[in-house]
C-alpha cells in the first residue's frame, strides 16, 4: 500500500517561523507540520512547502525577497510532487501587510480563484485521481505588538484577520474542502507567528482531521 501524502503549502507559519526571533526556526520536534508527520505514523508522508513571506500573488518589492509569488509557484510545486492525496494550505497573512492594501474580501477571492480551483483541478498524471484540499483560516494578526506596533506593517490587519476566518470557511463549505478555524491559534510577540503552543496545538487538531479523512 503506498503512503498517503499530504502537501503542507504556506508561509512562515508553516515554514516554522519563531515569533520575535531573528529568521529562526521551530525544530522538527515543535513545528506543526514535523508533529503532525510524528503522529500520523508511517502510512503518511507530510511534505513541507512553507515559505516566509509567501503571499498569494503578490510580489514583494524589498530587494532580495524574489520567489514570494505563492501561486506562481503552486503548479510547479503540486506536479513535483507527485502524486499528492491531500493538500493543506494556509495562506493569507502576508497579503494582509498594509503595502499591499489587500481587503479581506479581496484576498478570499485570491484564494478561490487562483489556489481553491487550481488545488481541485490539478488532475495526477500518475494516477487517475485530484488532490483534497484542507483549508486554514490563517492565525489572527495583533497589530499592536511587534511588526505591527515598531513598522506598522501590518495596519489595520487585525480587523481584516478576523474576518478571513468566515469567508475562508465559506470557500471551503462552497467547493466541499476541509476546513479548520483559526481559534485557539495564538501568534507570539511580533504579532504574526504562531507560538510554539499553537504549532502543537494546531498539528493536534489535523492529525484528528486527517485520521478523519483516511
């Protein structure tokens, strides 16, 4: 029986980012996708596709920050991997950044049109199958501490997050994915990443979701 394998897409939420840190990185015993892949076992394989500073479609303009364009890379990404059963995405956060000017509205309709259809229609061409997609209302933003509170980027994100967690929902419900809420996801103190808690908490969540699935 070949494994079940399951592509994890984000950000630095799922790259493993440490809250306040300096580009650090949460070990294979604390990030949520590594615990995940701990509790499913062998007849699993959790394929790690998380990038700071991914966004949707937006191109980060700061020099040295190429590469960020989220759906640029998703095609390339689904077919080198090959056949995927399930894909996991939470995207969002960074679109929310105040250069962007990205309403929640706006970035819901981003990730239908551009990730929800091509994830669902992206057929195998190893086998005759389509990938499951399991949706997650990214973390809410506090725009008061940290990146938000020294740079105010990320003005006004903190209303704009919270409504993300409804009309990703209702994404999900419309094209019957799986979808988990952002409750009890707490993000450290620089206002963005999750803590070390939430990545367990959060992997927790989904190896119930995933045991659900298969």
């Amino acid at each position: 029986m070949n494994n079940i394998r399951i592509l994890c897409y984000g950000d630095s939420n799922t790259w493993g980012y440490i809250s306040g840190s300096d580009h650090q990185r949460y070990g294979n015993s604390e990030r949520w996708t590594k615990v995940l892949a701990n509790l499913l076992g062998d007849k699993f394989e959790i394929i790690e596709e998380g990038l700071n500073s991914r966004t949707l479609i937006s191109n980060d303009p700061r020099p040295g920050k190429e590469g960020k364009n989220g759906y640029e890379y998703l095609i390339p990404c689904l077919d080198s991997h090959d056949p995927i059963d399930l894909v996991i995405l939470m995207l969002g956060t960074n679109e929310l950044k105040y250069t962007y000017n990205k309403t929640p509205e706006e970035i819901g309709n981003l990730l239908e049109e551009y990730f929800v259809k091509t994830i669902l229609n992206r057929k195998s061409q190893m086998k005759d199958s389509y990938p499951k997609l399991l949706i997650i209302a990214p973390p809410l933003v506090s725009e008061e501490t940290g990146y938000g509170r020294k740079e105010n980027k990320y003005l006004g994100a903190s209303e704009k997050s919270n409504k993300l967690n409804d009309i990703y929902k209702n994404i999900a419900e419309k094209y019957n994915c799986y979808f988990l809420s952002n409750k009890g996801l707490d993000v450290g103190i620089d206002g963005v990443h999750l803590t070390k808690e939430s990545h367990k908490k959060l992997a927790n969540l989904l190896h119930e979701m995933v045991k659900k699935i298969y």
